[in-house]
C-alpha cells in the first residue's frame, strides 16, 4: 500500500498518528504548519520534531527506530574519564542559550550546511523564553568552546543539536547533561537520530513503539522549579 505524506492544517495544532510517517524517507510525518510554540510543545509531547533544510518546506520527523542514550550506558572511555578529573572547563545551565544556538547552526565543523535555520533559530529562542528550550555551556576561562541545547518537557529532554570548539568541549557537554538529569532519575536522552559521534558515546536505536513507552514515562516526571534555573552544573 502505498503511503502519502500529511499535509498539516493551519488551524488545528494536531499531527497524525506516528505509525502513519513514511518509511522512506524514515519517519517523515508529515508537512506544513508553522514553528509556533505551541505547534511544538504539541509535536515534542509525541515525539516528533521538526527536521528541514532551506530549500525545503517544513517538514515533522518521528523515525523508527529511534535513538537514545540511555544514561546508564553512557560510554565514558578511559581517555575521557581522565580529562574530566583534570578538565580545564566550567559547565553552566541556561547561561547563554542563544550563544550556543548560534553556534550550532554554524559550527565550524559542519561541511553540509545547517537546518538551523533563521526561523528555527527564533522558535527556539521563543521555547527557551518560555521555559521549554535549554543549553549546556561549556567554558575555558571566558570563552565558550562547547556546548548542546534540547527541549524539555517534564523529564523528556530531546537534545537538538551541539558544538564544540576545543577537543572533548561537546563532549562533556553529553556528560553533565546526563549528570543533571539522573539527578532527577531521569533515564535516558532522546538523541533522535543514530550518527557516529553519538554511537561512540553509548547512544543506540530502540523501536518508536518502546520509544513512546519512555516518553510517556518520564513526561509524567514533575521535576523542580529550580531544575532548569541558570546555574554552574558539576558531577
């Protein structure tokens, strides 16, 4: 049978069912709609993310198989270990979020462009204004050199993107995240989509359906007001 892309209505914020998204290209759900917050506090809650580049429309992902880290896998190698006991870095929470946004979408060791768009840049920032949006900063000194931004719901963080300027910056980035959210008994990051980086560091694919079944797990995690207040974060 053959699938068909949905096309999302300008006046209602709902997504069809995630078992409609295509297979190919994986998990593409469907098209249309707009990077309100509301529209993606709605997609988050489900699962889906939006996912485009600047020739394209915008486009709702909700891939299967998934990935996450879970944060007791977290692959901290002996290398690693090692440089966190003698890190030079400080690691902040919310400090300079639209910084670390800014450098994700033109981080210099990307070779393919960004998705981060001007548009999805803004939505972001609204998120983050909001409550919903935070980063990870990682400093030397002054000077920021690394760091990730994700959304959170509850206890769903889905990480969106990162950077680093100095070797291990984005690095550490993954680990005091997950340090502050097993703080919470959170248990796991979702990651979205599998690529190497993320694999090295203990990520792995699970199947939507058990995905969902996390989600809608750590959603119900009421966590503190301060959990996501600006502070200095360590292990």
């Amino acid at each position: 049978m053959s699938q068909r892309l949905y096309q999302l209505s300008d006046t209602s914020l709902a997504f069809p069912p995630l078992e409609d998204a295509l297979t190919d290209p994986n998990g593409l759900l469907a098209v249309g709609g707009d990077l309100s917050p509301q529209r993606l506090i709605k997609a988050y809650q489900q699962g889906i993310f939006p996912w485009y580049s600047e020739q394209d429309p915008l486009l709702w992902w909700s891939p299967d198989p998934r990935a996450i880290i879970k944060i007791s896998d977290l692959n901290i190698n002996r290398t690693l270990a090692k440089f966190l006991k003698k890190s030079p870095f400080t690691v902040t929470l919310n400090k300079s979020f639209n910084e670390v946004i800014s450098y994700c979408s033109d981080a210099p060791f990307r070779r393919d462009g960004t998705w981060i768009l001007p548009e999805m840049l803004q939505a972001y920032q609204n998120l983050h204004h909001l409550g919903y949006a935070h980063s990870i900063e990682v400093w030397q000194q002054q000077r920021l050199v690394g760091g990730l931004y994700g959304v959170a719901i509850n206890g769903f963080f889905s990480g969106e993107s990162m950077f680093y300027l100095e070797s291990n910056a984005s690095k550490v980035a993954l680990v005091y995240l997950a340090a502050h959210l097993k703080s919470a008994n959170i248990s796991f990051i979702d990651c979205q989509l599998l690529n190497p980086f993320l694999g090295s560091m203990g990520c792995s694919e699970i199947k939507r359906e058990n995905f969902v079944k996390l989600k809608e797990q750590v959603l119900s995690v009421s966590l503190d007001k301060t959990f996501w207040q600006t502070k200095t974060l360590t292990l």
